[in-house]
C-alpha cells in the first residue's frame, strides 16, 4: 500500500509538471489568429512565415493587429507593417510598425506617429514607444505628448504608461496646460482615473495672475485642489507667500500654509510671518498662529524703519463696507468723532466749569472686544506702521517755575459733551445713509495673547491690540505699556490716532502713569486719569494730563540731583521743543512743594502706583520677530521663461495659447516696488539685523 501511494504521487506530480510545461509552452509563444494567407519559409534553419491580411496575432491577452507581417516562429518575434495596432484591454497603440519579442513581451512600436490612447480617450503621441504586454507598460522617449478630449496638454521628453493603474508619468522639460492653468516640471505623474496630476520635481505654475514654484506637489483637478510643499513660493500682483507647505482649495478659495510663513503685501507695506496660516479670499481674511508676527514697514523722512507686532495669534481681513457689522460702523464713526476733539482747546471755550472733558470721561469707558478672536477684523493699512518718533519726558528745572496758572474758572467739566441726545443719535444714524452695497474696503487687524511690538524709537506690549480703517485707531487693552526712549508710558486702554498715515497724537485712558529715569534710582513721574501726547511730524511736539494730575520732577544743580518738585493740579498741558517742555500750564486748584533730596524718605520719591517694567521690554526686535527675512523674488520669478510647448506642435501639429492674462501678469512693476527689501536697512532700523539673523539662521538651520 505504501509503494501504490508513492508511485500514485509520483505519476500525478509528473503528469502536472508535464500540463505546466505545456501551459508555459503555450503562453510562450504567439498565436495567429486571423490572416489572408500564411506563407512559411525556411531561412538559415529559422522556421519563419509571411503572413498578408489583415492579420491578427494574441500573446499575453494581447492583440497585435497589422496589414502584413513576418513572424519567426524559431525566434518568437513578429515584425509587422502598415497600419499596427496593438489592443489590451482599455489601451490601444498605433503606428507604422512594430517589432515584437514575444520572450520579454515586448513590442517596440515605431512610425511616423506613434499613439497610445487609454480608455478616457488620452492621446500619448510620440515617434518612439516600448510597450511590455506582460506588464500592460508603456515607455516613450525622445519627446512626447499626451492630449486629453478637453484638449489639456502634458508633454516631456520622456516617460511612461502604466496602464493597470491607469498612470502616466512625464520626466524631463514637462509641460502642461490645464484649463487656465500653465505649468513646468521636472516630472510629473498624472493619474487619468482619479484627474490627479503630482509634481515629482521642481515645479512652476503660472494661473491667472498668479505666480507659484515648489519642489514637490499634487493638483487633483475635479475638485481644484492643490498642495506645494519644499521651499514653496506664491506670488500675485500684490503678494509674495513663502512656506514648507501651501495647501489651495479652488472652490472654497481657502489657503493653507504651514512652515516658516512668509507673506510680502506690498499694497499695505507689511510682512506677516508664522508657522501656521489660513487664508480666505472673499472676504480677504488671513489667520496666523504658532509663533506669528507681522512687520510694517515704513520711510518716515526719508529714513526706512520697521514695526514688528508678535501675538499668540493674529488676524488681518479686508471686508467691504457694506458686510461690516453696523455697531462696529457706529461705534467706530463715534470714535473718529471723538477723537477731532482738543480737550484743552474745547475747555477755553466752555461756559461753566470743569474739572475733566467728559469726552476723556466717555473714552474711559471704552472696553476690548468681548471675543476678541472671532472678533471681525482685517488687515491693517499703512497708518498703523507709523509709531512715536519721541516721546520723552525731559528733566526740566525751569518749566514749572516758568509755568502759566490759568484760573480756576476754565476747568473742564462736560466741555465737550454734545450739546444734546440728538447729536448722538445723528453720529449713529450716519450708517443708515452708507450706500448698503458700499463695497469701500474696510481693513482690520487684531493681535490677541501677549502681544509685543518693536521699532526703532519705541516698543510696547499688552493684552490685545485691534485696528480698522473706519477710524484709524490703533487700540491696545489688556494692562497695556509703551516705552520710548528712557520713558516707560501705562494706562488701562491706549489709542493711538494716524491721521494721512502720520502719527496724530496718544491716548493714554484711565490710571495713566508716565515714568522717565532719571539715573539708576530717580524717575521723573506723571500720575493722572488719562494723557494725551500731540504729534507733529512724527515728533511729540504737546502733553496734556487730566484728573488729579501729580507731576514729580528731580531738578539737578552741576549735573547733580539736589531737589523733588512736587506739583499737583486737575489738568496739566505743556508744549514741547526739542524733547523740552515748555510754558506748562497747570489748571484747577495747582500746588507746588520743592523737597530737598538728601533727607527724603524713599517712599516719597514714587508716586502711588509706581511699578516699572523694563524687564518685558522688548529689547530688539528679534524678542518679538524671529524669523529671518527673506527678500522679494518677483524679479527672478518674472524671468522663469514661459513653456513652449515645442512636443505638442511636434506631434499634433497645434501650439497651445498662453492665456493673456498670465502674459500681462509678467509685465515688470515700478522699481520701488521690486526692491522694497533689497538692502537690510530698508526693513529694519536696528544696526546689527544682519548679524541677528546670520545668528537665528544658524540655530534653526531649517530656516
């Protein structure tokens, strides 16, 4: 029983082994299936037939289909002429002829035009094509083309088909026109099923007016999405965008950027950066976060600075007029009311008394928005880069002996209340008779968490900031400080008012503090409900302080502090001449005490609510902008040549038309324009940014 099995086993492993072998066989060799005539001859001991058709032969579940052919049975290749076609499945291949080894299932297909066409009707034409039946692969070289039946274009030098996943890939000068869509590439891969195109190299693409290049990327066409990534760069007329990764969705016109952000806007002199971005285009909305900041940039006489603003997170929008929230017109009109106003100038004219404009009263009660994040607001304007150039408080022993007391009587008690409910309601109603479809670009912008700010000649920090181009105010909450100088300036709101994208004046509201070191113990000190600090060509040219002002000043005789002068009044105002003040002028019940230094208790040097914090001053600008600036490259990218598309007029006789609108997007803007960042000195006050940044790109060599 045992030998039965054993030669059972042995006889049926045979007879399979002997079926495989003719299964082998079989697939091995070509089959004609269909001719006119067959004619065999021998040539130099090769089994080799002549066969006239149409004529059709099948190897691997292929068609290979020709007028005439030589098929050599010994050497398992065909050599067929006149109209060859090759069919597989949902791909076809035509041409003049084609040379076939049926051992390494391959089929060399050449002629005067070569086409494969898938099953979506793609063209590939070219005069050179290799095609593996086994592997249902195609490879092209020497130039080709691929049109699909929208009349899209992709072509390269060469390349290859992949017809069980439906891929074609493109290597070498690629070429591609897609809708309004322009593109070059080192290679590219399209995947005909899913309408997916990825970039395999570095890329170029040009759409519209806008301008992009990155290292790799995919554009998944149905659904107008696209993703750049390595050293990504987009440019429009007005923007230059750099990141790791940019992510577009063409439907939604939302934007994605991630790594190292950069965005040049030039219509507003400002450079935004972070490490995470979105973007919306209608309305024009971009959030930043995780480590975001924005730089205004600025000449002011002739001299270039810089303002860096940092925040935990920061937005910036324009919004047409007619979609901005009502209140925030009304209240923002009220505001701009407000802020025409000269106290002191209003106060001379007032008939009764008063110890404090109501109108400094009104503004006291100004508060933050409550949800400052989802607050609506957009991208500043110009105005907001333009910061004190001086505001500093100058030891002085003359001024207050030289001081003007201006009678009691002129105090300033509601001298500049409007003069009834109706005048209120007029300033409110002002936004019923906006156009409802006034489409005026209104621009916001909103720094909410820690945020810092650092020039040249002054740096702050607070809480939130918010700005928007209906009043032009600059608005800092949250225990907000501002230094300048030797100064260190406090209050619980401050506004800073532009005027012609100047600097207006200051607002310092409620429990305003002002501290100006004297040396390494003494400070100058003023102490009221609120100040104000008058501009004029970027230099404080007057100072005003209301309710229950204290002034204290250290007077020094031969360059030595002897005396405290002590000063107390309702309403302080004094002018300013080379960072002196000048005729001060002291309203409302003033006194005057002189304190000898050398027995003065330390307690009475500080005025109550003293508190210095020079330790969160932001000492350059790297403490609140990090990153290393990178400079324009709207030059060079205007001199990318544009694709000629030199395959496709080869070999379907046609030259695709640039869409005019990229052709004039090429056009060279004004000089000043180009070379806003061509030297450091341009973006940045501070002498040694140079070296900062050769120090940052050293630490964090991804930058």
């Amino acid at each position: 029983m045992r030998i039965t099995l054993t030669l059972f086993l042995i006889l049926f492993l045979g007879t399979s082994s002997l079926r495989g072998q003719q299964n082998t066989e079989e697939e091995r060799y070509v089959r004609l299936i269909k001719a006119n005539t067959a004619e065999m001859y021998q040539n130099e001991s090769r089994n080799v037939r002549r066969i006239t058709g149409p004529a059709q032969f099948l190897h691997n579940n292929t068609l290979i289909i020709c007028d005439t052919a030589i098929w050599d049975v010994s050497q398992n290749t065909v050599d067929a002429i006149g109209n060859v076609k090759i069919i597989q499945n949902n791909t076809s291949l035509s041409g003049d002829r084609i040379h076939y080894v049926a051992d390494s299932s391959l089929a060399k297909v050449r002629g005067h035009i070569v086409e494969l066409m898938d099953r979506d009707s793609n063209r590939l034409r070219t005069y050179y094509l290799d095609y593996n039946t086994k592997d249902s692969v195609a490879w092209f070289y020497d130039g080709g083309s691929l049109v699909d039946k929208k009349g899209n274009i992709i072509e390269s030098i060469y390349g290859y088909y992949d017809s069980k996943i439906e891929r074609f890939k493109f290597i070498k000068n690629v070429e591609m026109m897609s809708d309004s869509l322009v593109l070059k590439s080192d290679s590219l891969a399209y995947y005909s099923a899913q309408n997916r195109a990825e970039f395999l190299g570095n890329t170029t693409i040009w759409q519209g007016d806008s301008y992009l290049s990155s290292g790799i990327g995919w554009y998944e066409r149905g659904e107008e999405r696209y993703n750049f990534e390595k050293n990504a760069f987009m440019m429009d007329s007005e923007k230059e965008v750099w990141a790791e990764r940019i992510f577009y969705d063409g439907r939604q016109q939302i934007a994605e950027l991630e790594n190292n952000v950069q965005v040049l806007d030039t219509t507003q002199s400002a450079l935004m950066f972070a490490d995470y971005a979105r973007y919306t285009r209608y309305p024009s909305r971009v959030s930043l976060s995780k480590n975001p900041s924005v730089a205004f940039y600025s000449y002011e006489n002739n001299v270039a600075d810089t303002l860096f603003i940092g925040a935990d997170t920061m937005v910036l929008n324009s919004v047409p007029r007619y979609l901005v929230d009502s209140a925030t017109v009304a209240q923002s009109l009220k505001r701009s009311e407000e802020i025409r106003v000269d106290p002191i100038a209003a106060m001379k004219n007032a008939s009764k008394p008063a110890s404090k404009p109501a109108e400094i009263q009104n503004r006291q009660s100004e508060q933050p928005p409550k949800d400052t994040v989802k607050a609506i607001v957009s991208d500043t304007t110009s105005r907001v880069r333009v910061l004190p150039d001086s505001l500093i408080l100058i030891r002085d022993s003359v001024y207050l002996k030289d001081s003007v007391t201006i009678k009691d009587s002129l105090t300033l008690k509601d001298s500049l209340t409007l003069k009834d409910s109706a005048q209120t309601e007029k300033i409110i109603s002002t936004t019923d008779t906006i156009p409802k479809q006034d489409s005026t670009e209104i621009r916001f912008i909103l720094a909410d968490k820690n945020v810092k700010y650092h020039r040249s000649n002054i740096q702050g920090k607070c809480d939130s900031l918010v700005f928007n181009s209906l009043d032009s105010l600059i608005r800092m909450f949250g225990n907000p400080v501002m230094w300048n100088d030797r100064n260190q300036f406090t209050s619980d709101s401050i506004r800073i008012v532009t005027e012609n994208k100047k600097l207006k004046k200051v607002e310092f509201l409620s429990n305003a503090f002002a501290i100006a070191r004297e040396d390494s113990v003494h400070f100058n000190q003023i102490k009221g409900t609120d100040f104000i600090a008058f501009f004029n060509d970027g230099n404080l040219s007057r100072f005003d302080a209301y309710g229950g002002v204290n002034v204290l000043v250290f007077i020094a005789e031969d360059s030595i502090l002897t005396t405290m002068n002590h000063k107390e009044c309702n309403t302080m105002t004094s002018k300013i001449v080379s960072q002196n003040f000048e005729n001060g002028r002291y309203i409302g019940n003033p006194k005057n005490v002189m304190y000898p230094l050398f027995d003065l208790e330390p307690e009475k040097k500080r005025l109550k609510g003293f508190n210095l914090r020079d330790n969160e001053r932001p000492k350059d600008r790297f403490e609140v902008c990090n990153r290393v600036i990178r400079k324009s490259q709207r030059e060079e990218a205007l001199l990318v040549s544009l694709p000629s598309f030199a395959q496709t007029s080869r070999f379907f006789k046609l030259t695709p038309q640039i869409p005019e609108v990229i052709i004039k997007s090429r056009e060279p803007k004004p000089a000043e324009d180009l070379n806003i960042n061509a030297e450091e000195s341009e973006i940045t006050a501070d002498e040694n940014t140079a070296e900062k940044e050769s120090e940052v790109k050293t630490k964090n060599p991804a930058s």
